[in-house]
C-alpha cells in the first residue's frame, strides 16, 4: 500500500478509537519514512520493509512515544495513538499481493527478500492492481467518514 491507503487507515483506526489523529497518522507514515530511506538512501537494506516493518520496531517506539506523552501531557494517549496508526500500516501492508512482513526481525533473517532497484511505479514491479483497488475502498471510506463528522460538528 502507498500513502494515501496509509492515511485514510490511520484515520480511521483514529476515529474509531477515539486517538490523537495527528500521532496516529505520523505513526501510519513512520515504518515506510523509514524503511525507505534505509533502502533507497542509505542501502543499507536489501529489502524495503527492514527494519521498521517489524513487531520490534513497532513495540519500542510505541514504548518510547507513549514514555514521551506520559512525561509531557500526563497520560499514555500518544503512545495508544501510535499503536494504532502503526499496526494499521502494518496490517495493510499484509494484504494480499502486498507480500510478507518481517514480523521477527532481527531475530531471524529475511536475507531471501530482496526488493528491485526501483518502485513498481517508476517501472520496478508489476502494478499491484488489488492492492491499488484496496487502498482506493479505504481513502473513499475514510473520506466519507471525514465529511459525514465534519457534517456533524458544522450541525451542532
């Protein structure tokens, strides 16, 4: 999945739930911000979806961003917020044609999955048509909850 399927889920995993938008959506970008660079600028990675794709990644820095809404508002919010717009990247992401996730990273090795030079839409891959369909359902979902609260709040 690509950014905007990553937001439209992060908005609704907020919504439902009731968490900090903002946090959740940033939470919903951070594993492909950082992946990607560790694949594209860095190469450091065979693979996009190492490291921040991992049950690692996700656990210690929703520890950390929870750690770090506790000292400054007083309560774990932020760190809920983060669980939720993380794991809904995570679970997209999981979809089929969308592949595996290295879910044990570091603690086994994921040495077989190599991602190409290049995104499949820069001519990298074949174009993930299901996945496309998906994300399109989830922003069309999302908007439409967006503007039936909005409604709502203009209303009272």
């Amino acid at each position: 999945m690509i950014l905007p399927g990553h937001v439209a889920a992060a908005v609704l995993v907020s919504r439902r739930f009731g968490l900090d938008l903002r946090v959740a959506v940033l939470a919903g970008l951070v594993p492909d911000l950082v992946d990607k660079f560790v694949f594209y600028i860095l190469h450091a990675s065979r693979w996009t979806r190492v490291p921040a794709h991992s049950l690692l990644a996700l656990v210690v820095s929703a520890l950390g961003v929870a750690l770090a809404g506790r000292q400054r508002h007083g309560d774990w919010r932020w760190g809920l917020s983060w669980l939720g717009g993380y794991s809904a990247h995570l679970l997209c992401d999981i979809m089929p044609g969308e592949g595996a996730l290295p879910w044990l990273w570091p603690f086994y090795s994921y040495d077989d999955y190599v991602s190409p030079g290049i995104p499949w839409f820069l001519g990298g891959g074949p174009v993930p048509w299901l996945t496309l369909v998906t994300e399109a359902l989830l922003v069309a979902i999302a908007l439409i909850v967006e503007t039936r609260r909005k409604r709502r709040l203009h209303a009272r």
